[in-house]
C-alpha cells in the first residue's frame, strides 16, 4: 500500500505553505497504519529556501515529521535529512518529504518500521531462539 496524505493533512499543507511555497515548513503529522496514511498535519516551523528546523520537542513516538522542499525541487532526501531521520527513529518517530502542493510525499520511515524488534511473544520464545541463534552459529561454519 503505498503511503498517503488525507485531505484534510493536504489542505493543511497547501494552507501553511501558500504565501511562500519556496521555503520549507516543518509539520506534525499523525499517522494511520492500518490506512498508510498521514491523517493530520499541524504546521510547527518555517524555514528558508534551503532549510526548516526539526523541533525534535515537538513530535511524540508515533507521530511522523514532514517538511517541505521548495515548489518545484526534488524530494529527494539531503543528507541533513538522513541524519534528521536518525534522531526521528530514535524517538520512534517517523520522517519524510512533502510536496508544499501536497500532491507527492516521500517518507524516509513511518513509525511502524520503528516498533519494537523483539515482541512479548519472541521475549517467552526466548530459550528457543537462543537454541536457534546456536545452531545458526554452528552452521555459520559449514562449509557451503
Ligand atoms: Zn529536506
């Protein structure tokens, strides 16, 4: 399912960015996974034609932060963004680019790919893993 913007998340991007669609604005956004889908976006910061500050106070675990590239640029993550997407994660936050038009989005991660690796079920079918993560060691030394 490919992800998307609600109308409502839409309109209040195109909204937030209509007087200068050349700089970048920040967003919070809610997030639906069961729809892979922005549902909210509530402006949070403006920047300039280069750049928007990420508020990291300003976004909770499971929210996702969009900001926008200038009208008409790629949205092609810069590496400003890659590094923004680490701390996101670490906040188990997600992170992406938006179109200011609304029409286009790139999310560099959504909050789900940001839940916990091991579940209650893995954590009580420990022994058995760890007889796993063994017997794959062991035959790590196999040859092919
Ligand atoms: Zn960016």
């Amino acid at each position: 399912m490919k992800p998307s913007l609600s109308l409502a998340a839409r309109d209040a991007i195109v909204a937030a960015c209509l007087s200068r669609p050349e700089w970048e604005c920040a967003f919070r956004c809610t997030w639906d996974t069961a729809h892979q889908m922005v549902i909210s976006a509530t402006l949070v910061a403006r920047g300039n034609a280069a750049a928007v500050p990420f508020l990291v106070t300003q976004y909770g675990r499971g929210d996702i932060a969009l900001h926008t590239h200038p009208l008409g640029a790629s949205l092609e993550p810069s590496p400003a963004d890659l590094e923004c997407a680490q701390t996101a994660a670490r906040m188990g936050v997600g992170f992406g680019v938006v179109a200011p038009t609304g029409d286009d989005m790139h999310l560099i991660l959504t909050p789900d790919a940001l839940a916990p690796r091991i579940t209650p079920a893995m954590r009580a079918d420990a022994p058995r893993l760890r007889h796993w993560r063994l017997w794959r060691f062991l035959l790590s030394y196999l040859p092919p």
